[in-house]
C-alpha cells in the first residue's frame, strides 16, 4: 500500500534541532530556509544551549515548545542523533528529516543503528527520510527544508547527490523548468525512492519526476512504480559498469551487466535513462513541451546544406529516422519553396530565408501537416536575422521582424497540431527563438541536444503502455539442478526437448540407442562449456558412431555422466539463446539473442524484466542485429518467431518462480520454420 507522506510535504509545525547562528553548519542554512514562509506554518528553531537563532528565540528542546510538532529536521552531531529521534517521537512527530551522518554509509556498525532507528519510527506510526541526506523542499506547500532553494516549477527532484540536484537547476533554469518537490534520498532507511515516486505520481502539482539514483532499494519495486507512475520519469544512475559480469558461470551472466539490467528495467517501465545531468535536462525540457507521438520520422528542416546532414546523422544516432519524403510530400513542398530548396528530406530553404524569413514558417507548417512525417527538426540559422540586425547579408530591421513574425506564425502551426516540433538554433537567446521557447516549443544550441529531445519525444516509450511484469508465486524449490533436472523442469512447463537418457556407461549408451533411432548427440555432464572442451559430439549416424564418440570422449574427460539424445534437423534453423540471471536489485533478468557457440562472440542480445510475456519477447527478438536471419534471407525461408516467443514466456516464467536459481539458460533453442526445440540446457543456484 501507498504510504501517505502528508506529514512530510504539508506539515502543520515544522522544528528544526540543531538550528546554528554559525554559517558553517548545516543547522543554519537549514533554519534560514524554514524561516522563508513564516506565515504558512508555525516553525520552531531549537539549540541545546538556548538564546536566539536567527533572531527568534531557540528553545533548548523539543519539549520546552510545549505543543506536538509535525515534521522534525534533525541536524545534530552523530552520538546525538537516536535522543534526538526519541524526543521528536515523544512530542508527536508524524515525520523526521535526517539530516546527520554516520550511519549505513559507515559501516556494519552504523548500519545496525540505523536499522534501529528505522524500526522505532515505523513502530511510531511515523515516517522518516535520510538519515545523510540534506533536506526536503515543497514549493507548493511552502515548505523548504534544504540547504538551497528551488525555482517553483513543476518537476519533482529525487536525488542521492545535493550537488547535482543544485547542477540540475542551474541547467533547467534557461530553459524556464522549475521544481514542484526536492527530497535528498539519504540513506533511505525508511522512506524509499519507491515511495518517493508514488507520492509524487500522486501530485497534482508535479508533472515528470527527475530521480538520480545509486541505490535503488527494490529495483523491482520502483520499476513497478514507474510504469504505474502515469507521467514521465527521467532517471540518471551511476555503477553501470561490466564488473558484477566477470564471476558469472554461464553465457547469460557473462552477457548480462549492471546496465543491461537497468537499461531493460527503463524500457520495461517508459522511463527515460540519461547519462549526464546535461542530458537529464535535455529530456525535462523535451518533456515539459507536451506533444509526443509513437512515430519517429524525422523532418529535418535547415537553411543550410552542412547544418541539415549533421543534424540528420544525429537524429539517426538517437534511434530517429530520417525518410526520403515521398512524391505526395515532395510536391507540397515544392509549391512552398522556391527551385533550389531541397525537398527530399532534409529541407533545405538553400537561401530562400534570407529573402524571406517567414518561408521558415510556412514550410514547418507543411512539414507538420504532412502525413509522412511524424516530428520536425529545425536546425541552423534561425534567429540570426533578429539577434544580428538582418543577418550575415545584412538586411537590417525589415528581416529581423520578418523572422519575429515567422516565430510567431510557427507557433500558431505547432498549437494546431500533436506533433513534436524543436530547434537547435545558432542563437538560441535570439528574440525569435524567446518567442518560441516561452509557447513551449524546446530551443537548443547544440545540434545533438536537440536530436536527443526530439527522441524523448517519440517511438516505442510513446507507443505502447509500460510494463513490468508481476513476479509469480515461488514453486517448489529444484532439488536436481543437474542437465536432466533442469531439462525435466522444463519439460514441465511446455518447453520441447529432443529424447534424452542419461547414461555413465556403455551398457546405458547401448540401451538408450534402442530406445530412439539415430543420429545421435552426445554430451558430457557436469562439464561447464562443453562445446569449447570438445564435450559434444553431433550427427552420429548410428550406435557403431555413438561407441566411438562414446570411448573417445570418456577418454579424454572422464565425465562422471553423459546424455545421449535424438539429433535434431537443424535445416533452415535459427540458433537463439534465452537465459535467465537473477539481479540483487532488480530481481530476475532476461536475456534472448542469437545463441549457439558463438553467443559471447557476437554479443546480438537484448534484455527484458522476467517473466516476459510472449508479445514482448517476440519484440525482443525482432530488436537484434540479426533478425533478418528470423525471416529468412537468401532463399531460406522464415522461423517460427511466434512459437520462439512461446517458449521465451515459459521458460524465464520457471526462472521467475524459482527463486533458489540464480542463472537458467537454454542454448541453443532451436527455431525452425515448423517449430522450436530446446537443444541444451543449464542452471546455476545461488
């Protein structure tokens, strides 16, 4: 259940322990924040040696203010810090802020501590947030809290870093964002960033949530309450990185890092990954504009041949395309622009602006009608005329208000229409391009940031509905997490396999090739990548072939058992690998891509929260490098892509309900265009 956090952002009281006089301590800035609405709530600023803060006078504890205080903000030396939570309890506080240090961050020792003290809040029916963070803000309550102040706005910022919260608003403010809520994160040992993102899906007042994260909790939990979110979340993390691959025992492990895993849990979720506070601005202000579209055909409009490829190649680099108009286009074009301008996509007005500023107007508004365009990328001069009194050619003031009123008229088009529209501009603060960013239209100078706000814009997030799949009920743990345990497991569950026995000598080899005809595969067990150790054996025509192979084999390994199978017919086959790692955060992680004993060479996978429905998995595989090879190429014909996407639902459905496995995989699974076999089979418990 949502947990309600009135107490913290509409408080009734507000008291601030640990209030300074002394600049250099956290107190101070804290109490000169709170002080900011003193009409909207009572706020009381205490210090243990009593007198004056700030000129108002400091009781010396919670209980000499003689009535219940709300909301408490702690910022007090460490060895104080557990009193100070017990006397803010005991006057009825609903809600701390922690602003003190020295806790998990420390080690196990303060870990232990703040355990404690989380547990006694909770058991108080109170809520709190930190400890080690620096304080709260809420413009729309009036409540400021934190060391800085926030511009008003409508942005919700959840960050473990107070100095990129404080990049982030220097960066949002040119392009007119603000912010309705702050909260520093801290520890979070007990208020979560999860229920930070419901609270804030909650409020009217805040329309995309920013979150930079490097503890996410229950990654889970807060994919979970992203998707549910119902307005955009803008996440920028650290701890990206390969390392966490390096231990891992099967190719799905070795395959699967840290970014792969939150990468599938943004797109899984809809909300937009970001590598740098720049870029998390760059998609706040593409956000904040409001028109989004699930197409990604990219006009893109210039008024100069260099400006117009450059900013094609960087749209193209975001994911965006960039079509050839087609004759319908064309011609509506061409009766806009004069003979030389360029038609084909991108447009070039090849110098007909300077003669007439406001053709820039009427050709982003047939760009914008046009049915085969989705988003406009304007990029180039526009706004020069205005800012440098008629341009490079001169001109003065007739082409400076020309390009005004064209500013204004592209505004009217944009209004008329849900298609995302932005402007990369030489001049940016041109009063041309002011006109169009104060309607809301997103202007940039650099030519990629405009390109990565248009892709914010658009494509797949828009276009379908996020999901995170619910975990299913945990089965009855595997006991035999051997080769033909894992394979009867699932069997179980719907995924085919060729016929199998497991043999430890001739005798068993010489049964089992009576129990199916040739060929015959055989492997041995208990070996990790037996393909590189020369521990399968394939196409053996008869049981003359399967001794052989057998006496060779046992030979060279001496494997304690072997697995002899039916060969399968893998004429017009595709190889795919699906596998399964279970995440500490995040739960467990699918992979499917192009598998077989190339799978680590070729690295052609994509990634997905498990379960995966079977609709989302066939999308996954449609998403490779290689899918063409899925439809067939070169007079092979197509795979079965529907019947692989059943079998990828039923297998990372077993993993997802086997808590105790740390790593399935199936590799290769083999699709054909009659069907799918899965041809081998591991898992790794934790």
């Amino acid at each position: 259940m949502a947990r309600d956090l009135t107490a913290l952002f509409d408080p009734k009281s507000v008291a601030v322990v640990g209030a300074s006089d002394d600049p250099a301590k956290y107190g101070h800035a804290v109490a000169s924040q709170a002080l900011r609405a003193p009409g909207r709530r009572p706020v009381h600023l205490v210090n243990r040696r009593g007198g004056t803060v700030l000129g108002r006078t400091a009781p010396t504890s919670l209980a000499e203010i003689g009535e219940p205080v709300e909301l408490v903000v702690i910022s007090v030396p460490g060895p104080g810090f557990e009193a100070a939570v017990d006397d803010a309890l005991a006057c009825g506080a609903r809600a701390i802020v922690g602003i003190t240090a020295g806790f998990a961050e420390s080690g196990p020792a303060g870990l232990a501590r703040q355990r404690a003290i989380a547990d006694r809040v909770r058991d108080a029916g109170a809520v709190l947030v930190g400890p080690n963070c620096l304080g709260i803000a809420d413009n729309t309550t009036e409540l400021y809290l934190a060391s800085d102040s926030f511009a008003p706005g409508h942005v919700a910022l959840l960050s473990q870093s107070g100095n990129l919260a404080l990049e982030l608003q220097l960066r949002c403010a040119p392009h007119g964002l603000g912010f309705s809520r702050f909260v520093s994160l801290g520890n979070q040992a007990d208020v979560t960033l999860v229920d930070l993102v419901e609270d804030c899906a909650r409020h009217e007042a805040t329309s995309a949530i920013a979150v930079y994260a490097e503890d996410f909790g229950d990654g889970r939990a807060f994919a979970q309450a992203a998707a549910a979110a119902g307005k955009p979340v803008v996440l920028l993390t650290a701890g990206r990185g390969s390392a966490s691959a390096r231990s891992a025992q099967s190719h799905t492990g070795a395959l699967t890092t840290s970014s792969d895993v939150v990468a599938a849990a943004c797109r899984d979720a809809g909300v937009e990954l970001v590598a740098t506070a720049r870029e998390m601005t760059i998609v706040l202000a593409a956000l904040h504009a409001g028109s989004r579209t699930a197409g990604r055909r990219t006009a893109v409009f210039t008024d100069g041949g260099g400006h117009g490829v450059i900013a094609a190649d960087a749209a193209e680099a975001t994911g965006l395309d960039v079509p050839e108009f087609g004759a319908p286009a064309q011609e509506q074009l061409r009766a806009l622009l004069w003979e030389q301008s360029a038609v084909g996509n991108p447009v070039d007005l090849a110098g007909m602006g300077e003669q007439d500023p406001r053709s820039y107007a009427t050709t982003v508004g047939g760009l914008l009608t046009t049915d085969e365009v989705d988003a406009v990328l304007m990029t180039g001069y526009f706004g020069g005329y205005a800012a440098s009194n008629g341009g490079l050619g001169g001109g003065g003031a007739a082409l400076g208000e020309g390009e005004r009123q064209a500013a204004r008229e592209i505004v009217t088009h944009w209004r008329a229409t849900p298609k995302p529209l932005v402007v990369q501009s030489m001049y940016p603060q041109s009063p041309s391009c002011r006109t169009l960013a104060d309607a809301g239209i997103p202007v940039f100078a650099a030519t990629e940031d405009a390109a990565r706000a248009l892709a914010a814009m658009t494509g797949s997030q828009v276009a379908t509905s996020p999901r995170v799949a619910p975990l299913p009920r945990a089965a009855t743990p595997l006991k035999d997490a051997g080769y033909h345990g894992v394979r009867a497991l699932l069997s179980a569950a719907g995924v085919p396999f060729p016929a199998a026995r497991e043999i430890s000598d001739e005798a068993g080899l010489l049964a089992a090739a009576e129990e199916f005809a040739g060929p015959y595969v055989l492997k041995a067990l208990h070996v990790l990548h037996k393909s590189d150790a020369g521990g399968v054996a394939l196409r053996l025509a008869d049981r003359d072939a399967l001794l052989a192979a057998y006496r060779d084999m046992d030979a060279r390994l001496g494997a304690s058992a072997y697995s002899v199978e039916a060969m399968a017919d893998l004429t017009d086959g595709v190889e795919l690998i699906v596998g399964v790692n279970r995440d500490p955060r995040f739960g467990p992680v699918a992979m499917v891509g192009l598998g077989g004993v190339l799978t680590e060479t070729l690295h052609d996978v994509a990634f997905s929260l498990a379960p995966v429905p079977a609709l989302r998995a066939e999308e996954l595989l449609r998403s490779l490098r290689t899918a063409a090879l899925l439809a067939g190429v070169r007079g092979r014909p197509g795979v079965d892509v529907a019947a692989a996407a059943a079998v990828i639902e039923r297998i990372t459905a077993v993993a997802a309900a086997h808590p105790e496995i740390a790593e399935l995989e199936v590799n290769p699974l083999l699709v054909r265009p009659d069907g799918v076999l899965a041809l081998d089979a591991r898992a790794v418990l934790a």
